[in-house]
C-alpha cells in the first residue's frame, strides 16, 4: 500500500537556463485576474511579464509574486510587441482565431512571447495582425469559455511541460 | 503572411464519450475558488463535480457552469470517495507528498476521481490514506505554491490532453 505524506515546503524544481517565455498583456478589465496570472507566472520561473495600463496587484491575491520576477507597466501593447519580435522574439496569441493552433499539437519556440487577451475582447486588431502563431484551448462544454486567467495558466503549463528545465 | 482573424463563438469540440473523470474537493476556504474551479471542470467536460460544506457558487464568476455538470454538495469527502474507490474509481490526489509522481511523467487512468486539497490544509490525511496516487505540479519560483484553482486548472487541462475525446 502507497503511503502519502503531505509534504509543506518542498523543493522547487531548479532551472537549468532562464526561461526566454515572456508573457504579455493588454490593460485588463480585473486586476484579479492579472494578480493571479502574476502568480502562476512566477510560480511557472516565468522572467518576465508585461502589462497595460492602471495595473494594481492585490498582494494577498499575487502572493507578491510580483516582486519575484520583472513586471513592466506599458501604455500600451503594440509597441513593446514589434520590439520583441526585431529582437526575435516570435509572438504567440491565445486566442481563437480563424487560423488558430491546438495547443495539445503546438510545440512552443524556446524563446517567445505569449500573448493573451482583454477577458471580453481578446487580442485587438493591431496585435493579431503581427502575431506569428494563435493558439487554442479545447473546450468541451459550456459556458464555452475559459477564464482567461485560466487559460493563461493552461498555457503556461504546457510551454514548461516541454521545457521543464527552462 | 499569417492572417488571423478573432474566431467569438467557435464551436467546442466534441467529446466521443462521456469523461470518466471525477473532481472532487473538500470543503474550501473560498467560493470564488470553487466557482472558477467549476466553471474549468464544466468548460473541460467533467460531468460531476463533488464539492463539500457551505458552497455557494457566484454566477458571475462560474459563468453558471454549475447548470452545466452534476454539481453533488456533500457534508463530508470521505464517504463518497470510499464509495468511489468500490465502484472502481481510483482516487488521485492533488499534493505534493513523500511519493507523489511529477504530473508530466504520470497517465492518468481514464475513469478516475482528481482530488483536490483546500487552500490551507492541502488533502486531509485520512483522505491521504485511502488515495491510488498523488500528483505534484512542478513550481520553479516564488512564491512556490500554484492557487488551488490555478492548480485544478492545469491537473484538468493535463488530464484533457490524454483524453481529448473523452
């Protein structure tokens, strides 16, 4: 018989190499969801994570994660994505699009920027039009859509299921 | 050029069976968690999802999903996962134990219950002792503890993966 002791404080899983993900988003509707997705990301070693506009972290929801990797307040998302992507950074959208990626059959480049969307209007027109890949989340059943947090999480997940080392 | 074009109603896709997964939870800290948790099972195609003590989903934030899945609210988790376990469901545990399997390494058996610990208190242990396996997320930074809904999250898109037809 399995024996199961809960285990407090393990370890974390050590990097070999920083993560080249950084992730991306617009000025968001909840600043709810951008602490949890803070959150995930740091958890995730995730290095670097861009947001928009009147960004307020609630500590006891982000676990100051904030304050554990780089977190750069943008006015506005488009230009710091075409310097990314000069600096070869491709640009990965979450998001459902005519032309979109299933995300169980997408291998993530190494180095990339994830991209997510406003939780009632996605990626905006100007975004989508540079971006380099979209991806989808399947869903099964209704309400037919994830919290965006949700799926940021979903997605952060699958790039460090292939690279766990970083 | 890639175009991308935002895709609002895609349809989901189908399932060939009905999931043979069960999520089930004790009673829980928060109902905002609960309620993100039951609108990701219910987006994911769980059909039942257990949930203990004085659960009170916010529709707002399940998106009414508890409409969507057999939503069963118990006094306590123990019975109905002994029961579960005799009707052939293994019970897998979502923990960090002295023998969990790093979930990226783990199949996940396809008719099984994913048990979920509360936020403080993790998985109780005389739940512990009647658990098949136990998995851990990996973490890679502060503050080294995933969200339990973040957490589910990634366990049900991980299990959806192995199954996407159901």
């Amino acid at each position: 018989m399995n024996e199961f002791v809960h285990l407090r404080h393990k370890p974390p899983t050590t990097l070999e190499q920083p993560r080249e993900l950084i992730l991306a988003m617009p000025q968001m509707r909840s600043n709810v969801n951008v602490a949890r997705i803070v959150r995930a990301a740091a958890c995730s070693g995730v290095g670097t994570v861009i947001a928009c506009g009147n960004v307020k972290i609630d500590p006891k929801i982000s676990r100051e994660a904030e304050q554990h990797l780089d977190l750069q307040i943008r006015r506005s998302l488009l230009p710091v994505l075409k310097k990314l992507k000069d600096e070869g950074f491709p640009l990965i959208g979450l998001e459902q699009t005519s032309n979109s990626d299933n995300i169980h059959d997408y291998i993530f480049p190494h180095k990339c920027v994830l991209i997510i969307g406003h939780e009632r209007n996605g990626i905006t027109e100007d975004v989508l039009q540079i971006l380099d890949a979209t991806l989808e989340i399947p869903v099964w059943g209704m309400p037919f859509s994830y919290n965006v947090a949700t799926a940021t999480c979903m997605a952060l997940y699958e790039y460090c299921r292939q690279y766990p080392g970083g």
